[in-house]
C-alpha cells in the first residue's frame, strides 16, 4: 500500500525470539496508559448503568480475547461471562482458542450452537428454511451477516439471565472501513476498543497476555471455511493502519499521502469504504416534528441524574 513504508517487529517468548505481529512505528502506543484509560472506561461505564457485570461473545479472536482479559482485569473474572456461539462449520481452532481464552482468565463461559438458528431460516441440505427457497441461494455474505445478528441475538438474550452489560469487541479499522455487522458485532453497550487500531490491539494484547497463538494467527471473522479478512477484503492490516491513522487521525490531504508514499489506488479506495460506512457509525436519523426530538436536541449525557440502576 504504501512504498518504502517500514515496519517495526514485535517479538514473541521463547530462544528464537519469532516475530509476533508487525506495528508500524506511528502507531505504537503507551500501552501502561492505554490499559489504565480502557480499564478505568469499563469500570465507568458498568457503574453509571448500574451494573457490576459483562458478557461478551467470545471468538477466538484477538479483539474478543483482548476484551476478556481486559474485561477480567477491571471488575474481575467471575463478574465476566464469556459465550462461545459457534456454526457448524466455524473452525475448530476457534473453539479451541476460546476455550483457551477462558481456561486462562477463569471466568464463567456458556456455549451456544447457532447453527439451528441459522440453518432454520436458509435451510439445509437441500431441505428450505423460514426463508423460503431465495434464502437457500443466499451467498456467504447474507449467512455471515445473518450469524453475527443471531450470536447478538443470542448474547443480548444471555445478558438478561446473567444480569450484566454486553461489551463490543470490535476495533477502529474495521469501524472506518465498515467491515463490520450492523445490529451484529457492532452492537453492544460500550466498546473497550474501539479507538484501537488492529495493530495497536495486536501490542496492547500483547502486553496483557493473550496467548501469542492468537495473536499470531490470521485475523478472521470465522464467517465460511477459510474465510480471513486481508483475503477477502484485500488489504494487509499494518498498511491499512498506517493508511487510516494519516488520513483519519492526521487529516492529512490526498496530496500529502501521495507524497508519503501511499498509493492513488489504495487511497481513493480507503476514502470510499470510510464514506460508504458512515450510516454505520451513526445513530439512526430521526424525522423532527415535535419541539425536542431525541437525538437532536432532547440530549443528555449517558450518566444523567437519575439514570442509575437501584
């Protein structure tokens, strides 16, 4: 993406001190302050709701097993449910890494199969689901969509028996770039991470101890077999950062990209999908009639008077 553009290697445990991850140098962090900032956020935002506990959906990721260890770490591991939900055909690396996840913190865990869900609305084998026949057609995008809602179906209806918050796990690449579900993963009561670059999540996981065979592997959403996300959206973490800190975080102009190396092609297409996406960032627009409209000039802060649980 970008030409000449230098990478700084993070090094794993172990003799042979293995490359862990690739940070580009502008986008490390302090990640002592990072740690104090998102813990003391969570702890926060738990407190104003009126709650002492969380529940995320755990992937076997990176992101969602940095959310548990931080999660874990702010208000303790037996206050944090973590839920595996994974499809029939999700890897089995997935489940194992999430289970690792959770054998590490020592946190409560639920497993929930979606599969039926899923499989009871496109249908299977040959056979039509709630959907009708057009959903059996459906392609890999439509189911994965479709998963990521009914995993926050099935987290938001955990959350009621667990008597806790549900936490977001996603992280600001892929908020810029829109590769995310709206009303799926994208949907939670805060996110820990959201002002987090990829690579800053890789260092900042690093740094609390997520097993480094999450961090090392390929980032994927688990959504078909094989599926990661650099292959399929074409893009390679590291330079996609380093691409969107300058343009987003440094406003840097077009002209000035150019001239740091990053190419016409990659820039143009990164300013599509960071426009494309913005409906997903945003609260849904509502039409004004009355004199206070919600979202336009009836506001207040989340921690309003009052706005405590009892």
């Amino acid at each position: 993406m970008a030409a000449g553009a230098g990478h700084e290697p993070v090094d794993g445990g172990g003799e042979s001190a293995e490359r862990l991850f690739e940070l580009p140098p502008e986008l490390a962090i302090d990640t002592d302050v990072a740690l104090r900032v998102i813990v003391g956020f969570i702890r926060n935002q738990l407190r104003q709701a009126g709650f002492s506990r969380g529940l995320l959906g755990l992937s076997g990721g990176i992101d969602s097993a940095l959310v548990a260890f931080l999660v874990a770490d702010a208000i303790g591991p037996e206050n944090l449910l973590c839920v595996l939900m994974p499809y029939r055909t999700s890897s089995s690396e997935s489940v194992e890494h999430g289970r690792l996840v959770v054998g590490r913190l020592g946190c409560p865990s639920d497993a929930v199969d979606i599969s039926p869900i899923v499989d009871g609305y496109f249908g299977r084998d040959g056979e039509e689901g709630a959907g009708g026949a057009a959903a059996t057609e459906a392609t890999p995008l439509r189911r994965g969509n479709f998963m990521a809602r009914a995993r926050m179906c099935v987290l938001y209806d955990r959350s009621v028996e667990w008597g806790g918050l549900v936490v977001g796990t996603g992280n600001k690449t892929e908020s810029l770039i829109g590769y995310t579900t709206l009303f799926g993963d994208s949907a939670c009561a805060f996110n820990p991470i959201g002002d987090l670059y990829k690579s800053q999540v890789r260092q900042v996981a690093a740094a609390v101890g997520v097993p480094e065979e999450i961090i090392r592997k390929a980032p994927s959403a688990d959504l078909w077999p094989g599926q990661t996300d650099e292959a399929e959206a074409g893009f390679h973490y590291p330079e996609l950062d380093r691409l969107l800190f300058w343009m987003i975080d440094k406003r840097r102009s077009d002209e000035e990209l150019l001239a740091m190396g990053f190419l016409e092609a990659q820039i143009e297409r990164v300013k599509r999908l960071v426009a494309v996406s913005e409906f997903k960032r945003q609260v849904p627009p509502v039409a004004k009639l009355g004199p206070r409209t919600t979202g336009v000039d009836y506001l207040y802060p989340r921690r309003r008077p009052g706005s405590a649980r009892r």
